[in-house]
C-alpha cells in the first residue's frame, strides 16, 4: 500500500449519498470526500444548503454533485441513482442516510405519519438500493444508517420510528447474504443520540438522554462519518450483515 492510500483510500471510488445537505449526512459527503471519493449526493426541497455543501467540497479539489429527489418517491431515487452513475461515470459506494424521525402514542400516530415515515426510512432504503445494486462490483459497499432504536427504545411514542429501523437492519442482514458471493458488502452504522440541528445537545430531551449514555454526552456527526469511511475502505471488506452501534454506549 502506497503513502498516497493511506491518506485517500477511496482514491478512484464512486459514492452517492441520500438525504445529505446538512447534519450526518453533509458530513458524511465531507469525509468520502476528504478520503478521495468523487461524491454524489441527494436533497429534498432545500437548494441552499446543498449548493453550499457542494460548493465547500468542491473547493478542496473534490468531484460532488447536488441531485435533488425526494427519498419518499422511488421514481425519484432511481432516476438520482442513474445521474450520480452519469455524472460519475460509475457506483461503488452507497450510502442510505435519508431518514425521518417522529413520535406520538400509538393511539395518536396517524395512517398518513406512519406512511410517510416508512416510505421514506423502509421503501426508500429499498428503491435506492434496488437501483444502486446493477451498478456495483466486486467490492462495493452499501452502508445502511439505521439507528440503536431499532434495538433500545427508551421512552414512549418512538414505535414506529424503530419499526423502520429494525426493517433495516433486517434487511441489511438479508442482502448482505444475497449480495456476498458478488463480493458486495452491506453494513447498517446504528447512531445514538448526535448533536444536529434536528437534535440538539442542548435541546429539550438532551438531560434525558444524556443520562442514558456511558459516555454522558452526546456524539458528533464526524463520529458517524468516521464509521462510514471505516466500512467504506479496503479494509473493511471482510465486514458484512453487520450492525455497528456509533452510541456512546446507550443503555448499555
């Protein structure tokens, strides 16, 4: 192995990333980026931040690009996974990081919320993938970013929300069966609480759940960006249908 792969081992790798123009994803996009991947990303309905976020990395020498679509709508995710492919002339790395999260007590979730989380957290995840696959070879990557929810629900009202969770995290077991004699590995990264705009270490569940937690404070969004570029590398290609927990040891 060369200096040069030691400093950007993902020198010459195609990725696309959903649902990435702030929070885990943005930093997701900046790390691959950093690690030497030409790097394609998605946005809902949000030009600015997106333009920003290409514009910053692109300042560094990197190639990205800003696909707008809509995780919620699988025409559009298709058609983001076929320009990421044009535009970067390949896919090696996929990395299923849109997501939405929300809570009420089961009597008071609606059909339209339920629906609306799992197409976007479930039916997106699928669609994308789904897309993504004809386009990956021996040693590609999709990287699932699920949640701990799916294992550990602590407070009440967060049902759904880990339905879709657990859905991922079985379905990235599954795939990664079906996909591992191509020599394609899957991984599901499980965050516990990180500091974004969206969830705030100072905001109104941070006392709670700060308690729960180890290491008694809340993770950073290079913690998960760290994690995908780990999967993402050479080295980790003999890690598949695995679940990571980036938690700070949440209810452990």
């Amino acid at each position: 192995m060369t200096e040069n792969s030691h400093t950007t081992p993902l020198a010459g790798r195609r990725a696309l990333v959903t649902g990435a123009s702030r929070g885990i994803g943005a930093e997701i996009v900046r790390r691959l980026a950093a690690d030497g991947a030409a790097v394609a990303f998605t946005y809902n309905s949000s030009p600015e931040p997106a333009e920003k976020l290409a514009a910053e990395v692109s300042a560094s020498g990197a190639q990205v690009v800003a696909i707008q679509a809509d995780s919620a709508d699988a025409a559009a995710t298709t058609a983001a996974v076929e320009q990421a492919v044009n535009t970067l002339g390949g896919l090696d790395i996929l990395v299923n990081n849109a997501g939405v999260a929300s809570s009420a007590p089961i009597e008071e979730f609606s059909l339209e919320e339920f629906d609306r989380l799992v197409n976007i957290n479930v039916r997106g995840v699928y669609a994308t993938t789904q897309a993504a696959v004809p386009h990956l070879g021996e040693g590609g990557r999709i990287i699932n970013i699920g949640s701990v929810n799916a294992e550990r629900v602590p407070v009440p009202g967060f049902s759904v929300y880990a339905l879709s969770k657990a859905a991922v995290a079985g379905f990235t077991r599954g795939l990664a069966q079906e996909l591992g004699p191509r020599g394609i590995t899957v991984n599901n990264i499980q965050p516990g609480p990180i500091a974004t705009d969206m969830n705030p270490a100072e905001g109104p569940f941070a006392e709670q759940m700060t308690s729960l937690l180890a290491l008694g404070r809340y993770g950073h969004t290079r913690d998960i960006a760290s994690a995908v570029a780990y999967l993402a590398s050479p080295e980790a290609g003999y890690i598949t249908g695995t679940a990571l927990n980036v938690d700070g040891g949440f209810l452990v």
